[in-house]
C-alpha cells in the first residue's frame, strides 16, 4: 500500500472545522437552516431515481418542503422564488431533458449547500436576504423546469405535497408519524 493512502485520513482531518463552542453555537443558531439543505440534498437524491409519477411528483414537492423552511429562515416571500410561471428571457423554450435539468438542480444545490456550509463552518460572514434569495431562485427555477417536463403545474405539485403532509401528520409533526408512516394513505393523498 502506498504511504499517501496509509497516511490520508490522518492528513485530511488535520484541517477539519473541529467542534468548538464558536461552530456549535452557529450550528445550534442555523439548525433550521442545516435541515433544509441536507433535507433538500436527499430528496434531490430520491428525485435522481422516481419509482414512478407519482413518486416523482412526492420528490419535487418534498423539494419545495425543504425550500419552504429556507424562504421562512430568511424572510423571503415565496411569491418571489417558487412562482409557479415558467422562467422568462433566455429560458423561455428551452426545458431541457429531465436528466440535464436534474444535473443543473443538483448543481444549484451543491452550490447553496456550500454557502451555508462556509457561514456554519468557516464562520464567513451571515448570509444576507438578497445571497439566499441568488441561492433559491436558481434551484426553485430548476424544480419547475422538471415539473413541466413531466407535465406538472408547481400549483399541482405543492397541492399534492400539503396532502401527502396532511395524511401524515394530522395534527403537526411527531417523530412517531414521522417513522411509522402510512404509505398508502399517502400514496393516495398525492395521487388526488
């Protein structure tokens, strides 16, 4: 085995952002903020491999969940980023395959990913309303590119994902709910 490879991990975590009472307290602060963005990484994930329509439908609407909680982390009306209209301008006419858009959300994301990483973990200065605005609107743009190409309206999508959410929880979140979920009521829920 080589020396690089017997050394590497010990290298590598030398410069790892090491627990400090400094980086728990932005993390405890931004707990909000770091749910939604590996929420919102995972159901891109899920998104890569829908199981059919309908699950494809369920992974953009849990998308928009996990965008939701960021327009409301940092004040930024919903209106503004999730408009259900198509983009305008150079965008216009050009919805590409599912596959490229797919590859362009996840880039967006990766790059949204990384802003809130370097405020959490390097300490960069606070990210401002207008940053996670330039952030949101290019990934919320992407997930209504891929709803059309499948042949959906955002109105259809966050519809169906308020029902799903109703089905599952109720009366409001509970971890319980949360782990012992009722697929088929759900599954019904999305398809109305």
């Amino acid at each position: 085995m080589s020396s690089i490879i017997e050394t590497y991990v010990a290298d590598a975590i030398r410069t790892e952002s090491v627990p400090t009472p400094e980086l728990l307290s932005r993390l405890s602060e931004k707990s909000r903020v770091v749910h939604a963005v590996f929420g919102l990484l995972t159901e891109c994930g899920e998104l890569a491999k829908p199981e059919s329509r309908t699950n494809l439908k369920e992974e953009i609407g849990d998308c928009c969940w996990y965008v939701a909680i960021l327009l409301d982390e940092h004040g930024i009306d919903c209106d503004t980023v999730l408009s259900s209209s198509p983009p305008t301008g150079d965008d216009v006419g050009q919805y590409d395959s599912f596959s490229v858009e797919l590859l362009e959300l996840l880039a967006n994301v990766g790059r949204l990913a990384d802003g809130f990483k370097r405020q959490i973990f390097y300490g960069k200065s606070i990210l401002l309303q207008h940053d996670v605005f330039l952030l949101l609107k290019p990934v919320t743009q992407s997930l209504i590119k891929i709803a059309k190409i499948n042949g959906y309206s955002m109105d259809h999508i966050l519809a169906a994902n308020i029902a799903k959410l109703r089905a599952r929880y109720p009366m409001k979140f509970s971890s319980d709910a949360a782990y012992n979920r009722d697929l088929k009521a759900e599954s019904a829920a999305l398809s109305r």
